[in-house]
C-alpha cells in the first residue's frame, strides 16, 4: 500500500525486494532487520530516518509531502479514513499475514485465512455503505482506499467469495483503473514470482 | 487505551460496560453491532459521529482536542510515535484479542499468546531503544504510551517474562505512575470482575 502511496505523491523511490519465503524468508536477514526489527516488510528510509509499518509511513508522507492529500480536510473525514485503514491494518491484515498463517499448519491455513477475512469483511462492507463514495470515503482516493486495495487481492488469493460484499468490490474496481494502484498491484511488482504475475 | 487519552485530554466520557464473555460475548448484541460493526471494543462516539479503532480514535481526539498534546510536533517524532503504536496495535494486540484465542483452541492459548506478545516485544524493545526517553518516544506521554501500558498488562496476564525487555518494563513503570495510566488500567474499570481487581 505505500507504493501507491508513493506513486500517488510522485515520490520516486527505489525498491528492495525481500522474499519472505526464499532462503527461509529473507525478511529475517541480519541487514533488513537492522531496518525494520518487526522482520516484516515494509521499512521506508526517507529524509533521514528508517519507518516501519504502512500507516505510519503513509501519515508521515502525508505531513511531509502532502499533495495530493491521502487524508481529507474535514477531522471527521479524516476520522473515517482512519477507523477503515485501522480496521483491515489491525482488524484484517495480521491475521492473515504469513507468520500466522505459518503457525496455524498448511491444512488449515486456507480455512483461517477465509474465516479473518470475511470476519473483518462484513464489518468493513457494514461501514463502507455508510461512508463511500466513488471510494472508501467520498469521492477522493484515501489511505483507506490504500488499505483496501490490497486487502482484496489477498482475499483473491484466498479465493473468498466477494460477493457478499458488493460495496467493497465496487470501490476496488474503481481503484484498480487508477494508475498509482495499477502499478503497485502485488502482481506487478519487481520481485513477483512469475506464476502470480498479471 | 481511549479512556487514557480522554482522561489526558480532561474529556468527560460516560462508559457503556461491554463484557466479551457474558451471554455469549455482549459485543455480539444488535444494539452494540450497530455502533460498531466489528464487534469488538471499543467505539466512542462523539460530536454526532461514531469512531471504532482505537487509534482512530486517539488521533481524532488529538486534532480536536489538541491539548495536551499525544502526537509530538516534530514530524518524524510523530512517525515514531505512529510506527510503535501501529506495531503494537497491528503487530502485536490483533493476534492475542480474545476471537483469535478462541479459535486457538483452550489448550494452545498461553503459547499462543506468549508467542505473539514476545516476538513483538522483541522489536519493539529494539526501537525504543532508539525512541525513548522517559516514555516511548523522548518524555513527554504520547499514543504510543497509550498502546504500550495496556499490551504490558496483557503480558502479565499470559505470564510472560518481561527481563528481556528492560526498556519496555521501564517506560511501563513510569506510566504507571500517573493517574491517567493509574484510572485506565483494565484492573479498575467499571466493568472489572472481582477476580481481576487491584
């Protein structure tokens, strides 16, 4: 998500790609844990200093660089935003996110994987019929609309029925014709084994 | 963590005690459902509008109630203070709330919980290391401090050993210290059972 992030804001950057399962998960290397200590992607070293975790480098950029806005002006606005990128950074995300699923066992990691997803599913589809607009909130692209996109392709891997979830799949149709989505789409990037390439 | 940030902010709150296990979990019921679709605590609402997420919340408080301050006004201060809250809110809390030890199953939970709590310990130890002073980042009391005194609690209730983390148990102790930290604490809510009370 902070490649869109990046590309959004026109902020050129290099990329390193780290294979979390190649040598055993090059995110456990002494170099890039000396970058990001949680061993997970993604660490951002800009203006100076190295910042972990998407949201935190989203709201970094945001105050440093920040046209185009991710967030809206209006606090409550802004409010939602926030409550829509926490629910799948915190609510979604890391309990499908590969360390766990890890831990689970290959048998059930299918099943698990489903069950956090369309959990946090119904809530964010509850949500976004009250806040949406073209996008996640309103009519101007978001941190949230960050989150989201990405959310959905890893519901696509896990072969999660969508349609239950008619808001959500209305917004990320929209995102993916963005170009700044397009680009950062997981299957498009520098390090995408080729079988999972589009 | 929200309760910390009202009672920093001087901001009258009334709670609605909420028990995750009563009748079945009472975040389950339709009226709590409706103000928050995830149906897990906590949600505030405020200003005519409903915030769930807890982060969300505290930053909405901080930028229409900005005194005292909870974000530092350095930006790359603040992306500390995001980047340890969005570990502990993301990376750590998530994995040992009490739907995903349910699914664990009974006789996995401690190991689970110990297991998610002590591998994010083990980076967020590392980054304040570099971040903290008296509190998690420099000395003045953030969100980042509202996220950590309540994880530290969870350590305690799963029994894990906090000699490793020096810094943490540190910063802890301090905040314990103040009576914002002191009224918060989940021994001493409304809504405690007499068996957890101190």
């Amino acid at each position: 998500m902070r490649l869109a992030a990046l590309a959004l804001k026109n902020i050129d950057y290099e990329t390193v790609a780290i294979n979390l399962t190649k040598d055993g998960g090059q995110q456990f290397s002494g170099e890039f844990q000396a970058l990001n200590p949680m061993k997970q992607v993604p660490a951002l070293k800009i203006d100076g200093i190295t910042i972990g975790q998407s949201l935190a480098i989203i709201e970094y950029l945001e105050e440093t660089r920040p046209t185009p806005r991710l967030l809206p002006w209006d606090p409550k606005k802004r409010a939602q935003v926030r409550m829509v990128s926490d629910l799948i950074a915190s609510g979604i995300q890391p309990l499908q996110n590969l360390s766990v699923l890890k831990q689970v066992g290959q048998e059930n990691q299918l099943t698990w994987a489903q069950q956090a997803i369309t959990s946090g599913f119904n809530a964010l589809e509850q949500i976004l019929q009250s806040t949406a607009g073209r996008y996640c909130v309103g009519d101007e692209v978001s941190m949230a609309d960050l989150c989201l996109a990405p959310q959905v392709a890893n519901a696509d891997r896990f072969k999660v029925d969508l349609t239950p979830y008619p808001t959500i799949s209305r917004i990320n149709k929209s995102l993916l014709a963005l170009e700044a989505f397009h680009v950062s789409h997981p299957c498009r990037q520098p390090d995408t084994p080729p079988e999972l390439r589009a």
